[in-house]
C-alpha cells in the first residue's frame, strides 16, 4: 500500500481498517507499507500505477494492490479489501504482483532482504505476543503505528501474535501472564509486550526497545513464544466454579431497568413539556439533590483514586468492582479514567446548581436545564457501562451501580425544574 503521512485517509485505512485484518489472518496477510516523501517516490507511484492502465490524474493515495486488483481511497479499501483476501487465500494466496516499480520499493525498504513473501529454510524468526483492546490508546499507537514498520522491515523473520483482553478473564489471564515475569499487577498495563525473556509495557517502551531485541534475537537464531501451557488450558477448559452469571447480575439488572425506565419517562416528559415530579423549588428536594450529588462525587472520587492510584478497591459482599476497574472499559478511549470523567460531571452538576441559586443572572435561570442535561448525559453513559459489566466484563461493580442510580436521581429531579425554565423563558 502506497501511502503519505500527510493524508488522513491513509491514516484510516492504517489505523482503522488494516490492523484488524492483520489480526484476523495473522501470519496469513503480509502487508508492506511504501510511505511517500520524495519526488521519486511518486514518480514510481505513477509508473506502478501506468502499468495497472490508471492514468495519472485518477492515481491517489491510498493506493493499494493485491494481487491484479488496484484499490485506491478509504472508501474502496474498506469496501473490498476483505472480500479480496478471502477470495485469495481461497485459491492458495498471491504474491506481490511482477513490477519493476513495487520490486524496488520493497527491496528498498530492507536492504538485508532478498524476500518478501514465501518460507525459507532455516530462517531465524521472532514471534512476539502483544497483549492489546482496541479501547486502548496506547496499544492503537503500538499496533497502527510501533510493529507495521518493523514487520515491513523483517518481513517473515517477525511473527506477531495478538491477545484481545475483552471479558474479565481475559485481564485474570493477563496478571497471570505478567506474574510469571515477576511483574505485580500495579505495574502491569496495556499494552503489554513480551519477546524471549522480555516484556516491554506502553507505547514508550515498545517502541524504544523491541527493534532492538528483534536484532539481537534474529543474531542468535530467533525466539519462539515463552511456554504459557497451563494459561493456555486454563483458556481452553472452564472453570467448574465459575458461575454461569457473574456474582452481582441480578442487581445490575435491576440497575439497568431503573435507569431504562427513568430515560424513557425524562425524555418523554421534556418532550411533552410535563413532568409528574414537583417542578416548583422546596427545600427539601434541594437538600435532597445536594446530598445526592455530594454523594455522586464522593463515590466517582474513590472510583478515581482506585483507578489512578492503581490500588484495590473495597468490593464489598456483591460483585468483583476490581476485575470492572481492571478492564480496558475502566477508561474512555483508553485514555480517561471513567472515575474521573465522574468526578467531573458531578463537579459540574454542582456548579450549576449553586449558580442557579446563588445569582440571579439569565444563566441563574437555565441553570436546571444545564443540571438535567448533564445528568442526561451521565445516566446514558452509566447505562452502558452498566450493560458492559455482566454481560461483556462478567463482573459486576457496586461502587458503580450506586454511581449510576444516584446520577438517574439527579436526571429525575432535575426534570422539573427544568421544565419549568423552559415555560419561563418562553414566558
């Protein structure tokens, strides 16, 4: 594929389209990236694609060829990329194609190689395993943009082996794995690297180090996986006192039919422009609003410090809340702990709440608007986090469920008064 780090369609296809296709087939897809920097580069652009019988003005980037099909932009990629593979390894698979112009890059890219496809005897090889989620920043960075110059480099002699760590146990394996390398669970993170004796964790590490190793084990005659046999059967068997449903799964069912219902009437009722909730301020409903939201930020506070601080929670008698915050979905975009995201949102919750009564400005009047739309907000997200927890992760979270059921409380309480600044305004 020829591509240009100034394209932000090369970018997609690179970053979003390819590597699950290179996880799909492993060793069965071998793609070699040919950047763009020079005016010679593109002048070879335009011969490969002359020889294709595309005309220069319809060449673009990017622009990808499996075997006698040219695939050019982000559209036609996606689209017929993975038909195409199908249909080739069905047929016994494809070389690159016979050009001059591809022949060039390609040796260009390793000088030390004189294959880029097919098996040769007796050639070392360095298989890697790369514990990795696709929520994860981090390991995005390593699979889109650390290992696909190095497999373009060494070619067949580097064998990647991906591990998705989706479900609950999926992260207990991965603390298995990291403690067989003496690596306590505080310190192991995603993504998580390990080559011959070696483990390298982030996308600061990875990058700095495995290019390295690489060399050093191809000069000794390459490395083979680590022996992980009894990880490997714990995988394959299940365990007999494993429970059908993960301890916690009724609670967070009925969790998620509270905050189900209590979506379903706010939204109707702001639509319909009447609540059955008191829309008139009383000062017992904002005490109880006050005490509920400290109560939100308290909770999201500890879930912060849990996940921040790398520390155990205290679960309590129902669910395993550690094996929730261990999981990749303990972070929004593998980059924000959700903890703190809470904390957030109950920080802003607040505010508002204290300048709709403390000022007396046009703000101070859509203040309960901003309240309900932030709770809106929240109890969505709380929603499907909560679905993740016993059906994806197979572990149920309480400091979680009470987060959710109090952020669905604020939502309904702040219905009506919400309500109510809309007919003023419109007053």
């Amino acid at each position: 594929m020829f591509w240009s780090d100034t394209c932000g369609h090369c970018h997609y296809v690179l970053e979003e389209i390819l590597p699950p296709l290179q996880i799909k087939y492993g060793d069965q897809l071998e793609i070699t990236l040919v950047e763009l920097v020079t005016a010679e580069d593109l002048d070879r652009l335009y011969q490969t694609a002359e020889a294709f019988g595309i005309a220069k003005e319809q060449v673009g980037v990017p622009f990808l060829i499996i075997g006698e099909r040219v695939l050019i932009g982000s559209e036609q990629i996606p689209a017929e990329l993975p038909g195409l593979i199908e249909t080739y390894l069905a047929t016994g698979g494809v070389d690159y194609a016979d050009l001059l112009p591809i022949a060039s890059l390609i040796d260009a890219s390793d000088p030390d190689s004189t294959s880029t496809s097919g098996e040769t005897p007796g050639l070392p090889v360095v298989h890697i395993l790369l514990f990795w989620t696709s929520d994860c920043h981090a390991c995005r960075v390593v699979v889109t943009q650390s290992l696909p110059p190095l497999k373009e480099k060494y070619g067949e002699r580097l064998v990647v082996q991906y591990v998705d760590i989706v479900t609950g146990e999926d992260v207990d394996r991965f603390y298995q794995v990291a403690a067989g390398f003496g690596i306590p669970e505080d310190k192991a993170d995603l993504p998580m690297l390990i080559v011959g004796d070696h483990v390298l964790i982030g996308a600061e590490q990875i990058p700095a180090e495995l290019s390295g190793l690489v060399e050093m084990y191809l000069a000794t005659g390459g490395v083979d996986l680590p022996d992980m046999t009894h990880l490997a059967e714990a995988a394959s068997s299940p365990d007999p006192m494993l429970p059908d449903q993960p301890d916690g799964f009724s609670l967070a069912i009925g969790v998620m039919v509270f905050m189900a219902v209590g979506l379903l009437y706010s939204i109707a009722a702001f639509l319909r422009g009447q609540s059955l909730l008191p829309a008139q301020r009383m000062a017992w409903l904002d005490t109880v609003f006050l005490v509920l939201a400290l109560a939100g930020m308290g909770v999201a506070g500890y879930l912060a410090y849990v996940e921040t601080q790398a520390v155990s929670a205290v679960c309590g008698p129902v669910g395993d809340c550690n094996a929730v915050q261990r999981s990749p979905y303990a972070r929004i975009f593998g980059v924000l702990p959700v903890g703190v995201m809470g904390m957030l949102g109950y920080l802003a919750i607040l505010a508002a709440w204290l300048w709709g009564r403390l000022r007396q400005d046009r703000l101070a009047v859509y203040a309960p608007v901003v309240i309900f739309g932030l709770a809106l907000f929240g109890t969505l997200l709380s929603l499907y986090l909560t679905f993740l927890e016993p059906f994806v992760i197979k572990a149920v979270c309480v400091w979680c469920l009470t987060s959710a059921v109090i952020i669905t409380l604020l939502m309904l309480l702040s219905l009506g008064p919400s309500l109510q600044a809309f007919r003023a305004s419109e007053d």
